[in-house]
C-alpha cells in the first residue's frame, strides 16, 4: 500500500490549518504571513516587505508570527499604507545589535574605516509614510558602547500601537521635522536622550522606563513648528536604583517637550529640565499640566519651564498638533 500520498495531504492540510490559525482576522489576499518556522510565506520580514509594491492606494498587512527575527530593516520611501502587524508583542521580537562606535568601511573613491556613529545604528527604518506597527517589540540590543537606535523614523503619519521599542542611549530617533508620530500604549526603555529628534509626535497612554540617572528626552524642534514632544496619560518608571533623571534637555534651540495628565515617579529631579546649554533657556518650549506623583513638583521646576492653565491645557489636541499639513487625526483610525 502506498502511504506517501495521504502523509504528503495531511502535512498539506496542517499547513494550511497552521497558516489560517496564525493569520486570524488577517487571513486575506492583502496579508502576507511571515513565520520563522517555515509556516508563513517568508522567514524574514524583510523578504515581505521587498514583495510589497510602490505606492500603494490600498491597505497591506504584514502580519508576522512570534519568533525572534534579528533583521536590520528598511521601509523605503516608496512604500505606504503597509502595516506591520505581531502575533504578540512580548513574543515578536525583530532585533538588531549595531552601535555608534561599531568600526565600518566608508567611502568608494578612498574607502576608509571610521565609527559607523549614530544614525547608522537602527534596528528598523521607516523612510515611508502611512505606515502602522502594532504588537511588535522592536530592539537594539547592542552592548552599551555608544548610541544605539532601535527606531528611526522618516516617513509622516506613522502610527506605533501596542509596541515595545526597547534599547539603551537613543532608542528613538524621530528624524525628520514635519513628520507626524502617534504612539499609544507602547513601553519605552532606554538610558540617554532615548527619545530625540525634530518630529511631531504624540504619545498616549505609554510607560517610560529610565534605565540610567539621565535624560528622558531630546527634542529638536525647529522654530517654526508648533508642537514637538507631547506626552500625555503616560507613567514613568525606572529600573531599580535610579532616582535622579530630567524629562528632557533641548538637543538644539527651540525644542518643544510636553508632559500633561501624566504619573511622574520619584525617580524625576525636583528641577525637571535642563538646559544642555546655558542660552538654550531663552527658546526651550518647556511645559507641564496637572501631572501627578512624587515627581511632579511644579513649584521646584526650573523657572524657564512653564506649567500650562487648562484653558491652554484644552487647546492641545492630537486634531490640533497634527495639524501641520492636513486633518489627519490618528485618533480616528484606532
């Protein structure tokens, strides 16, 4: 009796079992499936989003299962409207390892070994816009020998729901000014400057945890734009033993960093900012409102920081921060 034939369409059938299970609500012709273990369409993420084609009108899904994908990923330019999207954001890891001080081959005409310095550093890059990642933990976690990010970010009206972005010296760089961010309910870790950049971004209901006595923030909001940094109804914590840390320091003149709502923890300094350079406090855009905890001190801060009414409090909306554009309000999208 020939047995080959039934055992080759039972591993068929828990295939295809496996793949549907895995893809759930994303189980359609606009999803692509990516699976370590063989049982997606791709092993890497990579290979899914080389497949995705330019500008896309429609929506496309990258769903991705648990798994430890250690990738250093672009999302180039011309993709849009891609969403990546984890099984499970604790357990869909992609992860990358390189930092600021990592010796590199630079140059064609006369190649030359230099630092790779920091804005090499990423794990993942997204260059494009109308891109959405959800349920991913997304890592650098290189040794600490220099600055280290995990994201780096290009592209406008981004939006980062339930991530973890995890890492050391600047996990986060929002890179290009004028481009909008929208976080909510992600966890934030690192230890210097571990948010920075000229960006707009908004970030809700997240969990900031200091690793280090440091810094918190780095804007560099330009002069021209309204808004940068705005933290609202999120916590901050700290890894044990760190009990002297600022919300943030002005990267270049003009930096804008906003906490409102949010549950402050011992480990922030009565002070709360610092200058990074002394003139820098004639132009940091530094504000707080009605935040909360044993470091919330509005009475301690620095007096070139400013504690908002409520009726300016009332005014910053996601409608009105993002309106820098167009109306996009990712609020709206969830």
């Amino acid at each position: 009796m020939n047995t080959l034939k039934p055992l080759l369409t039972l591993a068929t059938l828990l295939f295809l079992s496996l793949t549907a299970s895995a893809a759930g609500k994303y189980d359609n012709p606009d999803t692509i499936i990516v699976a370590r273990d063989g049982t997606g369409e791709f092993r890497t993420v990579d290979e899914a989003i080389e497949v995705c084609r330019a500008f896309m009108d429609y929506h496309k899904v990258i769903y991705i299962k648990k798994g430890t994908y250690k990738e250093k990923l672009i999302i180039p330019s011309w993709l849009q409207n891609i969403e990546l999207c984890g099984e499970d954001a604790d357990e869909t890891v992609i992860t990358y390892d390189d930092h600021a001080n990592i010796k590199v081959i630079l140059g064609t005409t006369v190649p030359h070994e230099q630092p790779m310095g920091t804005f090499r550093t990423y794990t993942l890059k997204i260059e494009g816009s109308g891109i959405t990642l959800k349920n991913l933990t997304i890592e650098n976690n290189s040794a600490r020998l220099g600055q280290a990010v995990a994201l780096h970010t290009e592209g406008d009206r981004l939006v980062f729901t339930n991530c973890r972005l995890i890492g050391h010296q600047d996990t986060i760089y929002t890179g290009v000014a004028g481009t909008r961010l929208y976080f909510r309910g992600c966890y934030i870790c690192g230890t210097t400057d571990f948010i920075f950049g000229p960006s707009t971004a908004w970030f809700e209901d997240c969990t900031i945890e200091s690793l280090i006595n440091s810094y918190v923030t780095a804007a560099s909001t330009p002069k021209d734009v309204d808004y940068g940094y705005v933290f609202n109804n999120c916590r901050l914590i700290a890894a044990e033993g760190v009990d002297k840390v600022y919300l943030g320091r002005p990267w270049r003149d003009y930096g804008y960093t906003l906490f409102m709502n949010c549950e402050l923890g011992a480990h922030i300094r009565p002070e709360g900012w610092h200058h990074w350079e002394k003139q820098r406090e004639q132009t940091a855009r530094y504000l707080e409102y009605n935040n909360r905890g044993e470091g919330a001190q509005p009475g301690q801060r620095v007096n070139w920081s400013r504690q908002l009414t409520k009726k300016e409090a009332q005014q910053i909306t996601p409608e009105a921060v993002f309106a820098i554009k167009d109306n996009w309000n990712p609020t709206k999208l969830q």
